[in-house]
C-alpha cells in the first residue's frame, strides 16, 4: 500500500504529490510548520490525509514545545493549533483532528509533561489507523452498490493518496474489484491541479484497475454513450443536510449523472461530516491562486492579466446524492435524518 503519511523519529514523512506521477519522492516535515506548509502546498492533500497530518503536526509541535510546565505547554498549543488550522479552510477534518488532538491534551492536563507528548504523539498515530479501519469499513459497505460490471466515473483523488489506507471512494471501488466485479475506472482529470490525471490514474494503474483517463469536459459525451453505470467521489465536508463540499467540478458531474439516471455516490468517513454546519451555502470555499489556471507545468496558457476565478471546491446538494457511504454504514435521504442517526451509532469500524 503507498505510505500516503508517516509519523518517524524525524518527523512526519509524506510522499510529495506535487511531484507525481514522474518522481516519487519524500518529504519528512521536521517542525509543525514545515507540517502547516506542506498541507497548505498540496505536498500533502485529500480531506483524511490532510487531518491526519494536522494531528501529526500538533504532536510534533507539542514533542518540540520548550514549556516547563503546563501553563507554557497550553499556550504552545493554542499557536501550534492556530498555524495548521490557518492552511486550507474548506476540509472539515483539518478542524475535527487538531480538535480531538486538543481534547486528548485537556484530559491529560495533570499528567508529567514527558506523558503527555507522549500520550499526544500516540493519538496522532491511533487516528491513522483508525483512517485505515475506517477507509476499509467503507470499501465493505459500499462495494455492494456497485455494479457486477460496467464504468464507473470518479472526480479528483479520493484514493489512498488523499487517506492513510487505500481511499474513500477509491477504496469501494477497490473493495468491489477485490470481490471480482469487473469495473473500468473513468478519472476525469479535474483541472486545475490535474489530482485525476497525476494521482487517481496513477495509483490505479500501479494497482492493475483498468482505467482511462478522460479531460473533465468529456464526462457528459461518455456518460451518454452507455459507458458510466456509477459516479462515486469522495467529499471534503458534508453538511448536516447532506450537501457535500468536493472538489471543483464535482457538482457537474453530479447533475450530469441525474440527466443520464446514473446513481451518484459519495463515500466518506464519519470525520468529514459537519453536524454543526446546516447546509453547504455555509461551507466555506478554498479560493487559490489564479496561477493554477493561467499556467500548466511552469508554462503561461492564458494572457498576462487576464481575470480568473479558481475555487478550488463546489458544492453538490443533495438531491443529487443517491446515498453516502461511511464506515458506520451507508446513508440514504433525507439525510438530515439518516446521518444524525448514523451519528449515534457506535463508532465500530470493522
Ligand atoms: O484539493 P484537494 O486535492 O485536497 O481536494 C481533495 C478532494 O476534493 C477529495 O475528493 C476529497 O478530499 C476526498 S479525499 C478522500
């Protein structure tokens, strides 16, 4: 499986996805902030890699931390937090693991200050293997929904570069060819950061899943020839509605699946659901620099000064959504009612 992220003595190590598909390389982040650059440069990228590399950052930071004492350690904390918190905004994860790293420190307040960098650097490495439990629960439980054969249509990387295992939605699609179903992967490139092209066709090749890679203006012409039976992505928030926040261009294909009566899944874990956020008007959209869009590879493909827009996420509502898979089991609408039911089930993953 590829080593998306790793904790080491050194620091936290991550394969560089900016340099993919031509040089596979690594990077070991040696302070929490080489950790918050390396996330806010895409060096590290996808809703669960990037929280489980916040939590990573946060025990680092905290291992590092010069505090005699609690008072100096709490304080290290609150700026440790604050700097990964500021690197991209739209990924609910990022926010939910330096909270749950936050909550292990409140609880072990009274411990000897050796313990708790210890016990801090312990939680990082448990939620990535909770995200392993977690990529693999969902592979289970949505690999059913998928077809015995046929094309199934993916957006953006939700593989095991944007996690710790082997994917969200790529997981199921994983899981479903594990249990001998014959599917062919259509990955749309998803300009402008290209994460279909460099990375979904990349891992997918390396694991022998037949897939072609089409540009994302050739979704619709492919669906209309017969040649997508499902859509499955992955999602970077998802509202308490059940509106999902993925990556820019996902919302098209999602109306594109409903003109061609093709289901549309989104497999995440229970980590990018907001239950505090109503519904996806409130998802806050990562803006990125114009550069992404007026130059390919370092060369210059649109005129000096012209005016551009990059958001880098839509958001699809959810009356596009036909279910949401996570690994406590798969949610259907209205999902206001089924994800705040799947809320209150035990947090089991296997
Ligand atoms: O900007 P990115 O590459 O971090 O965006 C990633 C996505 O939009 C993924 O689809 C999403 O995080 C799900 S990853 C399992």
């Amino acid at each position: 499986m590829i080593k998306t992220l790793e904790w080491t003595d050194a620091g936290v190590r991550f394969i560089d996805q900016t340099k993919l598909p031509t040089e596979e390389t690594y990077v070991t982040c040696k302070t929490y902030e080489e950790v918050a650059d390396a996330i806010r440069t895409m060096i590290v990228r996808g809703a669960p890699a990037i929280g489980v590399a916040a939590a990573m950052g946060v025990a680092l930071g905290v291992r590092d931390s010069q505090a005699k004492d609690i008072e100096g350690l709490q304080c290290d904390l609150a700026r440790i937090s604050d700097v990964l918190a500021s690197t991209r905004p739209t990924a609910v994860n990022l926010f939910w693991a330096i909270r749950r790293m936050r909550a292990k420190f409140e609880d072990l307040s009274a411990q000897p200050i050796a313990r708790i960098k210890q016990t801090m650097i312990e939680e990082a490495q448990r939620m990535l293997l909770e995200d392993i439990a977690a990529n693999e629960a969902m592979g289970k439980h949505g690999a059913v929904l998928l077809p015995a054969s046929g094309g199934i249509l993916t957006h953006c990387n939700a593989g095991a570069l944007a996690t710790c295992g082997y994917g969200t939605a790529l997981g199921v699609i994983r899981a479903a060819v594990d249990s001998g179903k014959k599917l062919e992967v259509f990955a749309d490139e998803t300009r402008p950061f290209l994460q279909g092209s460099r990375l979904t066709a990349w891992e997918l090749m390396k694991d022998h899943i037949p897939t072609t890679l089409i540009s994302d203006n050739m979704a619709g012409a492919i669906m209309r020839q017969g040649k997508i039976d499902a859509v499955i992505v992955g999602a970077d928030r998802i509202a308490a509605n059940g509106d999902v926040a993925n990556k820019i261009g996902t919302y098209t294909v999602a109306v594109l699946a409903k003109e061609h009566s093709i289901p549309f899944y989104v497999a995440a874990p229970f980590s990018t659901i907001d239950l505090e956020t109503a519904d996806g008007s409130q998802i806050p959209i990562e803006q990125r620099s114009s550069r992404e869009v007026t130059h390919l590879a370092g060369k210059q493909i649109a005129p000096a000064g012209v005016k551009v827009e990059n958001p880098a996420f839509d958001v699809t509502p959810h009356k596009y959504v036909a279910a949401i898979i996570t690994e406590r089991g798969v949610a259907r609408a209205p999902y206001s009612e089924s994800l705040r039911g799947l809320a209150q089930t035990s947090v089991g993953v296997s």
